[in-house]
C-alpha cells in the first residue's frame, strides 16, 4: 500500500466518521420520551404507561410513583384480557 493509497482510505474513513456522526445527531434530536398518554402536541403528561404481565391491564404511573388504571372513553380498564 502507497502513501497516496493510505491517503486516500483515511480520507474515505474519515468521510464515512462524519457521515454517521450527523445521520446519528438527527435521528438523537428527533427521538421524543413522548408515549400513547401524551398528546401529539404540547407539553408531556409526565405519566408512563405500564402494563401487567398476567392481565395485560394498563395503568398511568407518576413520576413519584403514583399509580392508576387507565380508563378508555366508557370508563373501562384499558388492555385487559378476557373482557
């Protein structure tokens, strides 16, 4: 391998470095902590959405830990099985 050779494959390495490092900041910045409890637009609900193992009822938890289930538009616990 020549010094032009290894030149050029630094080079090539190099462009390949940048280009990775910017396809990753854009993707980084476009990646919310937004969920199904938050809306489309505005502030976050600060909620997460947790789902039993065993029942596949969902509940909203808190950020300090409070815990609900989440009811659908009839007043229904949302994902359980076997309703």
């Amino acid at each position: 391998m020549t010094l032009d050779d290894s030149k050029n494959f630094t080079t090539w390495l190099a462009g390949i470095f940048l280009v990775g490092w910017i396809i990753n900041a854009f993707v980084s910045a476009a990646i919310t902590d937004r969920d199904d409890s938050d809306p489309l637009e505005g502030p976050l609900s600060n909620m997460a959405v947790r789902t039993d193992a065993l029942t596949g009822c969902q509940y909203l938890e808190t950020k300090s830990g409070g815990i609900t289930p989440r009811l659908d538009a009839s007043g229904e616990q949302v994902g359980c099985r076997g309703r």
